[in-house]
C-alpha cells in the first residue's frame, strides 16, 4: 500500500524548489534503479550522476531546454548500452560472481547462453533492447 501512495502522490516537477537533495537519497535512488527487474540480469545500462553545473548547462540544449536540467542538484543520466557483447556480458557475470563469492553451474549454463544469443543479433536490436531495461530501471528509481 505504500507503494500505491507514493505513486498516487507523485508528480511531474515543473520546476526545481533550489533545495539540494540529500546524497542518501540519491543512493537510495540509485539502488532501486539497481535493482530494477531487467531482462537477462544483465542492468545493460550506466547511470550517470551529474552534479557539475557546467555540464548540466551544456546538456540543456539538447534537452528540449528544460529548466529542470540546470536547475536541479542532481541529474541522472540512464545511458542503454549500444550493444551487447561478449565483453559486457562476461563483465557483469564475473561482478556478479565476485561479488556473490561463488560460480554454480546453472549461473555459468545461463552466461553461455546469453553469449550465444545477444552478440549475434543486430546491434539496433539489442540497444533497443538495452533501452527498455534502462526505462525499467528509470521507473523503479521514479518509484523510489
């Protein structure tokens, strides 16, 4: 029910109040967006958080001008992989791993198979791909 009231809450910022937000919400922010159900487990996007107003004014042009962009103390930036490829995907899968302090089988079955799928198909596909799990990940961290 929480949840339901947050969402019934929730609405688009016209503009920024001035008031910086606070780091251990941003990190809360960012762990849901970890977090987020994507396809594959493979989270094939990066978050970027800009802080550094130069850059943040650099980016409002091609943002349609937004106030918002500028004017916020945080920027979160979800940028989709352009591709999946073998170096990626062995990338997550070994973080994973290290950091779980394990490999099973399974787990290892399931690497070889995304191997043997992703890098062979178009790479408009999979970036498409990659982009709607980043809007996963954008929704969970609107959520949260």
């Amino acid at each position: 029910m929480e949840l339901l009231d947050k969402l019934n809450w929730r609405y688009a910022a016209k503009a920024m109040n001035g008031e910086k937000v606070a780091e251990d919400k941003v990190e809360r922010i960012l762990e849901a967006a970890r977090l987020a159900p994507t396809s594959s487990g493979l989270q094939p996007f990066e978050i970027i958080v800009v802080k550094n107003q130069d850059i943040k004014e650099k980016i409002r042009p091609v943002a349609w001008n937004q106030s918002m962009i500028t004017d916020c103390s945080h920027l979160l930036v979800f940028a989709a992989w352009d591709n999946y490829t073998e170096d990626r995907i062995n990338y997550m899968f070994d973080l994973t791993n290290e950091i779980r302090g394990f490999k099973n089988e399974g787990w290892e079955n399931y690497r070889k198979m995304l191997l043997d799928m992703y890098p062979q198909k178009d790479p408009e596909e999979n970036f498409n791909h990659a982009a709607k799990q980043a809007y996963i990940a954008f929704s969970q961290s609107i959520a949260a």
